[in-house]
C-alpha cells in the first residue's frame, strides 16, 4: 500500500494520540479510550481499510454520505482543478462565482419544478439552523410574524448544533444543554414498536392526527412550519406506515404550516429516487440538504426553498440577515457538481431504481424474511434495516436490545462489514455504486454477524 508517511505510525501510536486530543461524538468518551478507535487509512470505492491492513465492505457509505463510495478521482481532480482557478471566494456583499452558479443550475435541474431557490451551508445542521430563521422570516414577511413553531418529532434527528438538536427528538440531547423557545414534537411513526393492536395503516394516520391535535393546542397561527426526515435515519431506519405522509402533507396545507422535509441522509438517490420525498409521494415547501451533495468528499449542505417562500423573500423581504463566510465554497461547489453529474451522467441513480435497489431488498427478504431475530425489514433503494425482536408474534423487543445491536455491529467488523446499530435495529446504507456482488458480500457478512448475535440471544 503506498501510503503518505504520517500514515505510517503505529495503530496504538495514533490511538494515544487521539485519546489525548479529542472528544469524539456520541460516544463514552473515558471507555473509547480504554479500548482504542480503529484507524481507517484508505478508501476504494466501497472499501476502507485501517492501520492494521484490515479491509471492511463499508455498509454505512461513511456516515450516509458517501454515494459515489471512495477514491474517485474525477471529484479529487474538481477540487485540485477548482483550488488552482479560485480556491476561495463568498457570495456577500454583491459578489457571486462560477462554481457555485453551475452547481445550483443543475441541482435545480434534478429537483421538482416548483423549487427555486437554495441558501448554502457546510452541514446538514447548519441547513436546519437556516430553516428556522428562513421560516420565521418568511411568515414576517407575509403579514404573520407571529408564526414561529417549528414543530418536530421525537426520536427524530436533525443535527447537532443547539437549535437543530431542539428540532430533533432526541431527549438526551435536549438534557446536555438545554432547548430552545418555540418548538413542540409529537410521537414518531415507528408501527413495529409503538403500534399496539393497530394496524400499521391505522397508526399511520393516528400518528399524522397528533401534528393536528398538536397544531389545534398551539394556534395554528402560532405555527410556522413542521419539520420531519421522510423516513427517520438516525433514530433507526424507520419508515412510516403508507398512510403517514398524505394525512401529514393535507394537515400542513389545512392550517398553512410549512412542510420542511429533512432529505440530509434521503436525498441525492438514496432510495432509488433523487429525493426521498419524491419515493413517499409528498410535496415540502423546503428541503435540508447535505451529505451526498458531494458525496461527502467536501463538507456542503443547503435549504432548498419552493418559488412559493423564495419569491415572498426575494420580492418582499428587503435584507436577509444571514450569512456563512463558506456558503457555496467554491471547491465544494466544484465537488458537488462533479459529483451530481456522475450520479445522473452514469445513470447511478437509475440503476439503483430499477437495479442494485430492487436486488437488496429482495436478498434482504430471502435472507431475513424467516430469521429467528428477525421481526421486520424495512427499505427502499440502498437502505435496509433489520428489526431485532424476541418474541415475534406480540412484537416484544428484547430487553437489552440495544446491546445486542451493538454487538452485531461488532461481529460485523470482523466479519469485515460495517452497518449501524440504533436501539434494537441493524441499519445498512451502503454507497450507490454498489454492485450486486457487493450487496450479496454485505449481506452474506451480515447475516453471519446477525446470526452470532441470535446465538448469544439464544435464538440460534
Ligand atoms: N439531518 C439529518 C436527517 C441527519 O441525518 C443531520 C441533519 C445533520 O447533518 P450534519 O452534516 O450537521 O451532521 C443529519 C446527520 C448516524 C448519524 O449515526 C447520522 C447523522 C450524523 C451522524 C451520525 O446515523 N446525520
């Protein structure tokens, strides 16, 4: 391996190193430290090996980023080409560049007609920190400035960062340092754990009547706009039963609340559709946007506006007092192109519509459809998620679910497969350039770890 020479120290050398510097997320710090970080080294398309020469079939696509997978050197030669021309330059004070124009000319190409307009951050949780002052400011704007909830869900992730991490769901994150005025949840639509004796469709809709009830409490003039994942990531590669999003989308045109759809982790093909909203058949008013926007090869990410708030904005707005001094960065508006222009150019996101997606959903049936430790699989395109359950027939879920989650997500690292653990679910996202011998790799290596796991559970 031709490696770059501060590639070459020793494993335990970068993991003292990294033990004395950082705080890593999401993690016991003090126990991350006992037993040392792995040390990825390179990537090749969907490949990552680490310090020990190690090779992992990479299952999460980094952190639902990387569609295009590892080491493509058409977007490494953008950035080089893009940093040789401009390597900086911003979007204030009446200025604007090239690359930053093309990339929004056919990101709006690959868009629904009726979306016109994107504010660019670096991250997915600075896209849904713009969502909220943008929201507010468009109710100012058209005569109701006292529109300022934003209502989430719970268990739903939105980023990390103070007003994001309010947006979401997540109660420890709210517990470390504290919410924000203004925002409300109501319950997540997760039928396989919560549904009870209803049907997945009944709960679909009950779950869609709580944003009424919610907004009836509230004031439906008090309310400014509703944000949800089209199918929530973090918390679990959940898909809402299909009578969710109808009821949702007809609640939000009822009482003029706008429908914000995070597509961080669903956009850019992920489910075989460019936008998640699309393959769940609703109309958002914004989208948040980030990860597969490059690829993950440059931190980017954005918030679509429909013409609808654009133009009240634009038209009416006067100032808009915002502004990041990296909105639309250059390089990685170059890699953004690139890496959209591949997506649609090498026909990826067709194939995994018409291709790799149908294949990995019906390996994933054939596979776990009869599994012991298996209650439910959900996905769509290049998503899967496995339902760990005790007790299938009253959908008891085990007690330590999350430990054996956990321990799944080990066995799979030595197995050679990385996929995700959240609460008692195995998630897989792996990169769309998959190809089938590659989805039949990750799900052979899967069902080996999956089957460690039932033993331990004593379901093997
Ligand atoms: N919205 C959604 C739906 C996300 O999944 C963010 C916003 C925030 O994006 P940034 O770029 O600020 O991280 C995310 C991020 C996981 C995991 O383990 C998921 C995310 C981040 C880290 C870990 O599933 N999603």
């Amino acid at each position: 391996m031709n490696l770059p020479a501060q590639l070459n120290r020793r494993t335990e050398d970068y993991q003292r190193a990294d033990a004395a510097h950082h705080i890593h997320g999401f993690v016991d710090q003090k126990a991350l430290n006992a037993e040392g970080p792995r040390v990825m080294v390179r990537g090749e398309g969907l490949y990552l090996w680490d310090s020990e020469g190690k090779r992992y079939l990479d299952g999460m696509s980094g952190l639902w980023c990387t569609q295009l997978g590892y080491g493509r050197r058409d977007l490494t030669a953008a950035a080089a080409a893009q940093m040789d021309q401009l390597a900086y330059y911003n979007m204030f004070f009446h200025t604007t560049h090239p690359a930053v124009i093309e990339l929004s000319e056919l990101l709006f190409s690959l868009l629904p007609g009726h979306y016109s307009h994107v504010i660019y951050t670096n991250s997915g949780s600075e896209a849904n920190e713009v969502l909220i002052r943008t929201v507010r400011r468009y109710w100012q704007v058209v005569g109701q400035p006292q529109k300022k909830i934003m209502i989430g869900r719970w268990n739903g992730y939105h980023g990390s960062t103070l007003a994001a991490s309010a947006l979401g769901g997540m109660k420890f994150m709210h517990e470390m340092g504290g919410m924000i005025p203004d925002v409300a949840h109501i319950d997540e639509p997760y039928w396989y754990a919560h549904g009870g004796e209803l049907t997945p469709a009944e709960f679909g809709r009950r779950c869609a009547l709580q944003l009424e009830e919610k907004i009836l409490e509230l004031g439906a003039e008090n309310v400014a706009g509703f944000i949800a994942e089209p199918f929530q990531g973090a918390g679990g590669m959940i898909f809402p039963p299909e009578s969710y999003w109808p009821e949702i989308q007809r609640i939000c045109r009822q009482y003029d609340v706008l429908l914000c759809a995070d597509e961080v982790i669903g956009g850019f093909g992920r489910t075989g559709e460019w936008f998640a909203h699309q393959h769940f058949g609703f109309e958002p008013d914004t989208l948040s946007i980030a990860k597969g926007l490059t690829s993950g090869y440059l931190p980017m990410g954005g918030l679509v506006l429909s013409e609808r708030i654009a133009e009240a904005l634009v038209e009416q707005g006067g100032v808009f007092a915002h502004g990041l001094t990296y909105s639309g960065h250059p390089v990685a508006a170059a890699v953004a192109l690139a890496n959209l222009k591949a997506l649609r150019d090498e026909g990826i996101v067709r194939q995994v519509k018409n291709d790799t997606g149908p294949y990995l959903q019906s390996l994933l049936h054939e596979v776990f459809g009869n599994h012991p430790m298996v209650g439910e699989i959900q996905g769509a395109g290049l998503l899967g998620a496995l339902q760990f359950v005790e007790d299938k027939a009253t959908r008891k879920r085990f007690d330590n679910e999350n430990d054996l989650a956990w321990q799944c997500r080990t066995f799979g690292f030595e197995e050679g497969v990385i996929i995700r653990s959240t609460l008692g679910r195995m998630i897989m996202a792996p990169a769309l350039v998959a190809t089938r011998a590659e989805l039949d790799e990750l799900v052979d290596k899967t069902r080996i770890a999956v089957d460690r796991t039932a033993r331990i559970a004593g379901k093997l």
